[in-house]
C-alpha cells in the first residue's frame, strides 16, 4: 500500500512571467540582438510548485494575477502546475527579465513590481491556502507587494503552525527575517541571503554549518543553506551535513533554489530518508543551472545527478 499523499500548497504572492535574452555582449546605448529569447512562468512559489510536478508530487497553488500578463501566466501554468487557486486584481502581473551575456558569462537580471491586493482578497487567499495546507507542507517564498506589511509571511507562519501545518521558507531581508522569529519547519537562505541575516561574511562549509546552527537552536527546526557550485548545507536537531554539487555547465542560475526547495519538499512529503532527500534537492538545483532561462530540470537527468552527490556529516 502507498502512504497517504500528504498535502503541499504552495503561496506566490508576486508571480511573473520571466523574458530571457541570451545576447553576445551588451553594448551602452545600442541595440543588441538576441541569440535566442523566452518566456517562462516565474515567480519562486511558482518555480517549486512546477518543480514538484516534474517529480510527480500533487501540490496546490495559490497566487495573485493581473491583467494581460496575468491571463498569460495564468495559460502557461495550466500546463505546468497540478492546481492553482488565484485571486484577480486591477493592474497587471509583473514581468521579471534576465540577460545572458555569452562574451562574459554573466547574468543580469530585473525583477518587476507586481500588482496591489486589496486587503480582502489577500485574506482570502492567506486563509484558503492554510487550509489546504492541513497538517501539510505550506510552502512560502519570493518578494511581495511594496505595500504589504514585511511580516506577512511570520503571520502566516503563525496561521499554519496554529493549524498543524509545516511552513517552508525561502526569502530574503526583513522578510526572511520576521519568518524566522516565527519558528518555521525548515528555512533555506543561500549563502549571500545568511551573511545577511547575520551581518558578517560567512567564509567555508564550517562557518556556514555554525552560523545555521545557531538559527536552529534559536527556533528553526531545519535549515538548508543553498551555496551554488558548493551544493548544500543541511542543519537539524541531531547534526549538521554538507551535500556536494555535481559539476555542470551552467546556462541559468534562475530557478536554482527554487527548484532546490521542490527536491527537498517532494523528498520529505515522500518520507525518503534525509540523505536522499538532500541528494534529490542538490540534484534538481544542479539539472536546473544546465538550462537556459527559467526552464527547470527535466526529470529523466535526476537519478544520474543524485548519483553524483556526496554527503559528509560535520557534527557542527
């Protein structure tokens, strides 16, 4: 008998459709053509939710849509979501745009201003998503309105933990800073989002694995710091591990961490052992970078990546 599914709802409170240019070079006040041009459906809510169907994991979605931009998000995650719960609101959703330079191999990327959600339909939306996550995972990432409060996500944190539920965090600044003092189940900053946290430069695996540990034990019941090329550092109540990434030939960073996140929740919703849950998350982030845009991994690369993962304890 297969376990009970347990239930993933998934909240994107300023989703996007993302325009990648890959370009030769760009050049000050002058046009450049692109190589090759695509649109994707963004947002970090929306990148682990399209995740988690590639590793045929049900989830629900819940976000905020707006205008043209809104009705074409909406079009493209019907093809790459399992269900989606949305609230309409006046203006329109934001466009997110990334340029690669193939001359330099950089990156460069601009996040757009989403929407306003009147109070109303923000609570309903906030109260729909808690319940569906039950004693679930309630999965809360990426940016927010400019009007919003910056500790909406430590009160749903609040909601979800009153509810039974699991929240899964991933964001950045006073965001990522409220959402810890409301103790979630697991937080995953990357290492630039953890210097930030804690005000100093981090340097090494250790350093890493201490400063998480201290947020652990401050409230956090886990913590994985995703670090790019250096993989994973996963810190629980028991012990503290570094998961390696295998080396790939990176196209597009966009989607690493959110596709991360989507390994390690499918893992634990799944009740893989936590080795292999690590192995998995390191394995979706690292077929993700090895495609342009915000294109996500494609399942049939995970099993020979996870393969590629090594897994030491650091008894931090």
């Amino acid at each position: 008998m297969h376990p009970v599914p347990i239930p993933i709802a998934v909240l994107t409170l300023n989703p996007a459709v993302d325009m990648t240019y890959e370009i030769d070079r760009l050049l000050p006040d002058q046009k450049v053509h692109a190589r090759a041009t695509r649109y994707d459906p963004g947002g970090n809510g929306i990148n682990v939710a399209r995740g988690l169907k590639r590793l045929r994991i049900p989830s629900h979605s819940f976000c905020v849509l707006g205008g043209e931009i809104g009705n074409l998000l909406e079009r493209l995650l019907r093809e790459q979501i399992d269900t989606l719960t949305f609230e309409r609101v006046d203006g329109e959703t934001r466009i997110n745009g990334t340029v690669i330079e193939h001359h330099t191999g950089a990156q460069y990327e601009v996040s757009g201003l989403g929407p306003a959600i009147p109070e109303e339909r923000l609570e309903r939306l906030l109260q729909t998503f808690v319940a569906s996550t039950g004693r679930g995972f309630g999965v809360i990432t990426g940016s927010i309105q400019r009007e919003l409060p910056r500790d909406i996500y430590a009160r749903v944190i609040a909601d979800l933990r009153a509810n039974g539920g699991r929240p899964v965090v991933d964001a950045q600044g006073d965001l990522l800073r409220h959402a810890i003092a409301a103790r979630p189940f697991l937080v995953k900053p990357n290492h630039y989002e953890l210097e930030q946290l804690v005000g100093r430069p981090i340097d090494g695996i250790e350093d890493v694995a201490r400063e998480a540990r201290s947020l652990q034990q401050a409230g956090v019941e886990n913590l994985a710091v995703s670090l790019g090329p250096q993989g994973l550092v996963f810190v629980d109540a028991h012990n503290s591990r570094h998961a390696t990434a295998p080396e790939v030939e990176v196209r597009s960073t966009v989607g690493a961490g959110d596709s991360m996140v989507a390994g390690l929740v499918a893992a634990l919703a799944a009740r893989r052992d936590l080795e292999d849950s690590l192995r998995l998350a390191v394995a979706c982030s690292a077929g993700t970078v090895r495609h342009p845009g915000t294109e996500l991994f494609s399942p049939d690369e995970v099993a020979g990546l996870m393969e590629r993962v090594t897994i030491r304890t650091l008894d931090i």
